[in-house]
C-alpha cells in the first residue's frame, strides 16, 4: 500500500488496516537461504527446520499461528516449540516455511534495520528464559523464551507493513529522546504493543505470548499481581531491559527505561544474577547468529543462490511427482478395473459366467475388438468351453473342438506368462467362430493359477504396438482373472465331490444298526467312511491352492488401495478366503489324520480327559456328569488321546443338546457279549434328533446349528477316530427325549 504522511487523520485507521491484513511476518534474507538449504536434503523433516524456527521471529509465529489453526491445545506447563513444531505434519511444516516472504534491505532510509530488530529479539529471548529459570514465580523457561523473541512484534509488523513511515517513527523518537511508543501514538492512535496483540490474536498464538506481547511495556508488577499468567510478561519487561543494557542489536526505543531493580526484586532475583546473564548473552547471540546466517557479508547474494538451486530442485520434483501422479493415476484405474471383476463375480456362478464377466469387463477396459476367452481342456476331451465377446460387446458361450495336432493352450504359456501372435498358435481354433479376427492384430495370453494355466484369452487390439505397453497390466489382470477361474474350476470339482459324498452317504441304511455284530455291517461302514476321507483329501489339495493365491492378491491389492470402501471389500475378500482355508484344514484333518498309537490304557482315566477337555470347549466348570465304568471294561488297546477326543465331541455336543440349564449327561463303559470290544456309551436327555438328522450327523460339515454358527464336525471327527481305531459310532436318538452314541473300540 502507498505510505501515507503523517498528521493526516485517516493515518491510523489506513496503518491499523495494513497491519490487520498481514498474514505472516517477512524473515531476512540469510535465514531464507538457511531454510532453503534444508529441503534441498534428499529426505526433508520438521525437526531439521527446528533450530532455525526456535531463533527467528518470523518462522515462530507461523508456526506457532500453524498449530493454533490446527486446533492444537499447548499446555503452558508443558510448552515446547520443538513439540509445537512436531504437531504439524511435515506438509504444513513446509507451507509455512516457503510462505514467508524475505524483507528488503530498507538500513540506507535511516531508523533501525531488520537485522538489528532480530538481534534485539534474539537477545530478549535469551534474557527471558534464564531469568525464567530462577524467578520465583512460575513461568516455563520455553514459553518466556518464545514471549521474548516474539515481543517486538508489533514492530516488526509495522516494519513489514510500512517500513519507511516506520523509519521516520523510528529518527522522531531518537530526535526528541523519546520511546518509540510515544511516537507512535501521537502519530497512529495506538503503539506497536496494541498492533501486536492484535496480531497475535488472529494468528492464534499462546495466550500467554499475547500477553507478553501487550503488557511488556506497563506496569507489570501491578498488573500481574491481579492477572493470571501475567508474570510472563513482567519476565519479559526485565528482559527487554536487561537486552537494551548489552546493548545487542536495537529496538528503536531511545529514551524509555523500565526498574529493572523493582522488576528483579518482584521476581526475586538478584541484581548479581542479571549480570551473569548480561555476561553470558553475547556467546549466546553469536551462536544463534551463525545458525541464521546473520553474519553472512552478502546476505542477498547467499539467499538468491540458495533460491535458484531450490528452485531447480522443486522442479526436478515437480516432474517426479507428475511422473508419479500419472503411474499412480493409472494404477488406480487399473485397480478400479479389478475390483469391478472382483465385485461382479457370484461364487455360485457357473465357470463359464465368470470367464464371460472378464472377458467383457477386458473389452470395456482395455479398448480391445472382439475377445475369446477359453479354458484349458481336461485330459479326457478334446473339447473347451469358451466365450466370445464381439466388438460391440455383444457376449456368448460356445464350444470349441481342439483340431489334431494343436494345442489349445500352447506350450510356451502353459506354464509361465507371454504374449503370443494368435494367429500363429490357435488360428485352426478361432476358425470355428464366425467372428472375424484380425489375424495380425490378435494377440494371445494365458490366464495362471499357481503358474498354472487354466485357460488363455484372445483379443484382438486396435493398436497391436499397444501390447508390449501394457504388458505389465496384462500380465497383472489375467493373473487375477486366473487365480479366479482356478478357484472357481476348484469349487466345480468340489460341487463333484459333494455329489459324490452325498451318494455316498446315502449308501448308508437310515436306520443304523445298533451293533456291528448284528448287522456285520462294519466292514462297509469302514470302507465308506474310507472313500469319504480320500474324496476329502482330494477335494482340500484342489481348492488350497487357489484359497491361497486370491487372499494373497487381495492382501497386496488391500495394501496398495487408498479408497477406504474398495479397502474394505479386498479385507472382506482376504478374511473370506482365510475362513475357506481353515474349513478345508478341518476337511484335511478329516481325511488324514495321525496314524493311532494303540496302548493299554485305562477307560477311568481317558474319560476323565475327555471331560477336561468338554469343559474347555463349552466353557462349562462343572458338568452335569455321571460316570459307571465296569469293572470287565476297566481298559482299552486304543490311542487314547483320540478316543478321548472323540468322547469330547460327543460330550460337547451332549451339553449344546440342552436349551436352558445344563442337565444330566451319563457316562458308561461295558464289554460286549465277545469281550473283545468295550462300548464306550454317553447318553443326555436333550433336545434329540430325528431319524433324518441322526442318519447325518456323522457326515463331515452337517450341522442343525444355524448357518455360519458350527461347522459340523465333532461327530464327523468322533466316528473318524473310532473308525481308524478299529472301532465303531452308533448313534440312537429321538426327538425331545434324548441321545445315546456309543463308540465301541478294542479292549485291553
């Protein structure tokens, strides 16, 4: 703004509208190169700008103005500027560094010069905090240093705000003798202390550094006998003082004094203590002037080289960082394209409706022509399913016979990832389309699982030099789309299973005999439970795999995301895949269990484990138990840390059996009528079972829980363990009268 002279009566409102509308103090140009040196490190942190932010005005007000618009609360016990400083992230740490602007060299028009403030500045800040330090009242020795250096401000806004008017205050106040506060009043209606406070309110400083601010040149010893947190300021006064006295720097102010000896006495200290810290001030300054830079002889010159070399590698990282936005950029669309595969696929969806979903999502994505995605034949056909989406993405499912002497999915990406000529390796395929691909413009890929692959897709590109570009996102969203498909062809041949299973499980006559003897039904009831346990094992070794590699990529997608939604649904994703491979651990333990260790052992013993274990699985202390074991079956030749567990399950089950208060459970152990098998027995009064239910509950994964509840397994695992153990379960049961299961093993 035009500077105004003086004793013109709109001087004051224009000077205090100039000052109102400054946002920050100008710092000198020595202490901008400094900072500029700083973020030419390779690796830029708040705590490196700490030491010049503690020594110089400018930076401390922005940065303590920072932490007040952050809604940050510093405690005036507990104030620390490299605390404050470490609050802000190191973006807004940055900010405010750079935004502060560089003062002119304004020392030829007279007054006091920018430099000479800032030594002032320095050394009150000194004298506040070691006079902070052994006053007797309370004052943080960190907050009086920050009120010190921060003191003058008023003046330095006027500085900043009208430098030459400030200049002509400044040569009045030497002319006539008196303080430059004099001055300034009967020129501007008010003095640098009114400015300053107003400053410090809307930047938000600490409350307490406004006040030192305001009150440093009253009667401090009045004032803070009745106002809170007033002594910082009667701290700050003697310091001021005691800084004019080293006559460090200059503050303008020629004829004001202040009683040092009241203040020092007020603050009960020794006239001896000001001077050992008059004494020590100047080895102070001269520290904190080499970390500015003040002693530089050509401050202007250090400054515009340090600001030419920053600019240069703001540049550099300019470019970087839109090379970086751009990968990013295209990163993120790319994971938009997965997750949108991801999010449409149903797991009950038939293979092929998953296949014909990428496919599409591929033309869409990519800008491709016409798409053939196949799967890899199984070894018994020579046929594949396919799909076909054509270039105004119209989609369908076909069936394609693999000629002589061809291979559908070509030796070269049967195992590992390449982007092959089309036309070259399944050109006699794709002739049974009547679609027309270009043949020197369609380009082939496989779709891996586990380095597998489980069939290949053919697109025919636009642009075919677009290939070896986006090779990385090819090989990136075929990987997804095959660790998919894997699975899902898993799951197919898991339906296969269950089939199977179930088939199985229905060979099974609905009424179990009550004894293997009267039935000689043992051996076939082994034999089933056999070719469950192989199906289970088969099934478990199928779907690990690809279990492994979707919670794999979801976890690395999951890593990589920022959007908290997508973030979310890949977590979803991984834990589902994790609950699927602790289910198929349940089948693989199912199906292979430990070979038995088959030792004498005592009946008595083994069920007072399983009744250990029961009461860690229900969370029961004390069950409802009664144990009658005779004396013709006091041991058994079995492993008995299976059995045990067996009989836990079935007693685990006994205790869920009752709806409300635990009831009786009895235990018994008898020989049978050949003494050659002792019949483990545990009946309940529960909730029973049907005929239907009872003729399942054997069946690894049923379970009359609710769904999601219980996976089925304890019964599945107790006639598992009774069966390798060269035993047998039996279960009788009816509904709300109760359930009996005996477990007949070898005796001793």
């Amino acid at each position: 703004m035009p500077e105004t002279p003086f004793n013109s009566s709109a001087v004051a409102r224009r000077v205090a509208l100039a000052v109102s509308r400054l946002e920050s103090l100008s710092t000198l140009p020595s202490v901008k190169a400094r900072v500029f040196s700083k973020f030419r490190r390779s690796q830029f942190s708040p705590s490196m700008l700490t030491d010049i932010v503690e020594s110089d005005p400018a930076l401390m007000a922005g940065m303590l103005s920072a932490v007040g618009r952050s809604g940050t609360i510093l405690s005036s016990e507990n104030f620390a500027m490299r605390q404050a400083v470490e609050k802000l992230p190191a973006d807004a740490v940055r900010d405010v560094a750079l935004s502060v602007a560089v003062f002119g060299d304004f020392e030829s028009i007279g007054g006091v010069s920018r430099k000479d403030l800032w030594l002032h500045s320095l050394a009150a800040a000194c004298c506040a905090e070691s006079i902070a330090r052994i006053a007797s009242v309370r004052v943080n020795p960190h907050l009086a240093y920050c009120a010190g250096l921060l003191h003058d401000l008023g003046k330095l806004a006027l500085q900043d705000a009208m430098p030459k008017s400030f200049a002509r205050i400044v040569e009045q106040a030497a002319s006539a003798g008196a303080s430059t506060s004099l001055i300034e009043h009967r020129n501007l209606d008010a003095d640098h202390t009114i400015f300053g406070k107003h400053l410090a309110q809307k930047w938000r400083l600490p409350g307490e550094i406004s006040l030192a601010i305001w009150l440093h040149h009253s009667d401090t010893a009045a004032i803070a006998a009745s106002m809170p947190h007033a002594e910082i300021a009667q701290v700050v006064q003697l310091a001021d003082s005691v800084a004019l006295q080293s006559g460090i720097g200059k503050s303008g102010s020629c004829g004001m004094t202040s009683p040092i000896e009241e203040n020092a006495r007020s603050l009960g200290i020794e006239l001896s203590q000001l001077e050992e810290i008059s004494r020590n001030l100047l080895g102070q300054i001269a520290e904190k002037s080499n970390l500015l830079g003040l002693d530089s002889t050509d401050a202007m010159a250090d400054y515009a080289a340090a600001a030419a070399a920053a600019a240069i590698q703001f540049a550099d990282s300019r470019s970087s960082l839109i090379a970086e936005n751009r990968r990013l950029q295209a990163s993120s669309t790319h994971l938009d394209f997965v997750t949108d595969f991801l999010l449409s696929i149903d797991s009950s969806a038939p293979v092929i409706d998953i296949a014909e979903s990428f496919a599409a999502k591929w033309q869409k994505f990519y800008q491709t022509g016409s798409v053939c995605l196949y799967l890899a034949p199984s070894t018994e056909t020579d046929v594949v399913d396919a799909v076909i989406v054509e270039s105004l993405g119209q989609s369908r499912a076909v069936c394609l016979e693999v000629p002589d002497g061809v291979s559908a999915v070509p030796r070269r990406i049967a195992g590992g990832f390449a982007i092959l000529d089309a036309g070259e390796h399944i050109g006699r395929l794709l002739e049974q389309l009547d679609v027309d691909f270009n043949p020197g413009a369609t380009r082939l890929l496989p779709l891996l699982s586990n380095g597998v692959a489980v069939g290949a897709i053919a697109f025919e590109l636009h642009y075919p030099g677009d290939a070896a570009m986006f090779e990385e996102k090819f090989k990136a969203s075929s990987s997804i789309a095959g660790a998919v498909l894997g699975l899902a062809l898993a799951g197919a041949c898991r339906q296969g299973l269950a089939e199977r299973f179930v088939s199985l499980i229905s060979s099974r006559s609905p009424a179990q005999p009550a004894s293997a003897e009267q039935s000689g039904s043992t051996t076939a009831w082994a034999e089933a439970i056999e070719a469950l346990a192989e199906l289970a094992a088969g099934a478990a070794h199928e779907l690990n795999n690809p279990l492994a590699i979707v919670s794999g990529r979801a976890q690395l997608l999951a890593a990589a995301e920022t959007d908290l939604e997508k973030k979310e649904i890949l977590n979803q994703i991984q834990s589902s895949a994790g609950r699927a491979s602790a289910i198929i651990e349940d089948l693989l333990r199912y199906a292979e269990p430990l070979d038995p260790r088959p030792t004498r052992t005592n009946v008595r013993k083994m069920i007072d484990e399983a009744l250990q274990l029961t009461s860690r699985k229900t969370n029961v202390e004390h069950l409802n138990v009664h144990v009658d074991a005779a004396e013709d079956a006091m041991e058994v030749f079995a492993d008995s840390a299976q059995i045990a567990s067996a009989l836990a399950n079935i007693l685990t089950n006994s205790v869920e059996s009752y709806d409300a208060e635990l009831g009786p459970i009895k235990v018994t152990a008898r020989a049978d009528r050949s003494g050659r098998m002792v019949r483990l027995q545990v009946a309940d009064l529960g909730c029973g079972m049907d005929a239907r239910a009872a003729g399942k509950a054997t069946a690894p994964f049923y379970s009359s829980k609710a769904a999601g509840r219980k996976r089925g397994m304890g019964l599945a695992y107790a006639a598992r363990f009774a069966q390798i153990n060269g035993g047998a379960l039996e279960i009788e049961s009816r509904p709300a009268v109760g359930t009996t299961v005996t477990i007949s093993v070898p005796a001793g």
